[in-house]
C-alpha cells in the first residue's frame, strides 16, 4: 500500500492505477500521456531492452493536471525502446 500511497491510487479500486493513455511516435519523437495526481512528480524513463539500466528522458514534472505527458526527442533511427514513468512524492 505504500507504493499506492506514493502514486496516488487507491488500493481498493483495480481502476485506480497509474496508468498511460497514449503514445504517439513520428519519425522524430514519441509523445507519452499519462494519468497523473496534481502535486505529485513524475518521471519518464527509457531503456533499449529490460536488462540495461533505466536512463531518464528529460527532466522530472511536478504535475498540475490530471493529465500529464512527455515527449522523448530522440527516437530518429530507434527500432524498440522500453519507457516507464516514476512518481514520487517529492522531486526526482
């Protein structure tokens, strides 16, 4: 529960998750929308398959809308890559 706590859901509804509603590429970036708690930070992160390190894509958001999302810039030549999102109750 304390991973709930941190996220901002509630662990009594299986709906209430964080969870992302889109992702858009072009040949030059992917947008990533997610749903999201005001107050809360959220950071995305990439990784070129599950067993390399997670490398943040740009800087951490403190979100303001229950909606938020990200766009990583450098996908140009990129076949597959991995994304997650991170929240915290303080900044990352």
């Amino acid at each position: 529960n304390a991973k709930e706590e941190v996220a901002g859901t509630n662990p009594l509804d299986g709906a209430s998750a964080l969870t992302v509603i889109a992702m858009e590429k072009s040949a030059t970036q992917m947008d990533i929308s997610f749903q999201a708690v005001p107050g809360r930070y959220y950071r995305l992160e990439s990784s070129p398959n599950l067993k390399d390190p997670w490398t943040p894509v740009g800087a951490a958001i403190q979100a303001d809308a229950t909606t938020e999302s990200f766009t990583d810039t450098a996908v140009a030549g990129v076949e597959k890559r991995f994304y997650r999102v991170r929240v915290s109750t303080n900044p990352l």
